[in-house]
C-alpha cells in the first residue's frame, strides 16, 4: 500500500511540476506585474487534476465535522434559527446530498484522474 501511495504522490508532483514549467513559469513576471493571475491557469489546473476537484467527499467531511464541532460548542444555542453556526450546520449538512454519494464522488475523482474509466 505504501509503494502505491508514493507512487501516486510522484505522479501527482510530476504532474504539477510539468504544468508549473509549462503554464506558470514563462508568465510569471507578467503576472507579477499585473498583480494578478488569469482564471484561465485555474481551468488550465484544474484540467490537469491539480485542483481539489479531485477530493470532493475530503472537503464535504471535514465541513461536516467542523460545523459539528461549532454546533457542539456553542450547546443549545448552536441549533437556534438564525444564529451563524446553525446555519452553517445546515449547508454543510446539505453538501454530501447535492454533491452526490461518497462513493460516487469518489468514482468520479477516479475516471478525473485516469484511474477509471
């Protein structure tokens, strides 16, 4: 399992060192420059599998838990309508429906980063 996970993270720096070589580095002064980074690069990584598209289920459950957690402590009031942290309980509870199962998203980031198809 370790050889696996090591030879994926070689894949995946290999990967955005090429896109960094290619699409960053020839622009970067100009950039510089402008103070700012064209929303193309974003696509262009994302395109690329560089972007946590590929880890949609990590990002749903780490909001689940962390609007859990404030819930948690901030007691009864955590639950109140209209109080800031029920309401971000309540989205984050909704993002796993819409997003779709865990395993689908997990399918999904599986044929965005080859391994599927």
């Amino acid at each position: 399992m370790k050889a696996a996970v090591n030879a994926e993270r070689e894949a995946l720096r290999a990967t955005a060192a090429e896109f960094v070589r290619r699409e960053v580095a020839p622009h970067l002064q100009e950039w510089e420059d402008a103070g700012s980074i064209p929303r193309d690069l974003h696509r262009a990584a994302a395109d690329q599998g560089l972007l946590g598209v590929a880890f949609p289920e990590t990002a749903v459950e780490a909001a689940a838990y962390v609007t859990d957690r404030a819930v948690q402590l901030h007691g009864g009031t955590g639950y109140l309508h209209g109080i800031e942290v029920e309401r971000h309980y309540r989205d984050a509870r909704i993002l796993p429906i819409g997003g779709g199962a865990t395993e689908v998203l997990s399918d999904l980031a599986a044929r965005l980063m080859g391994y599927a198809s």
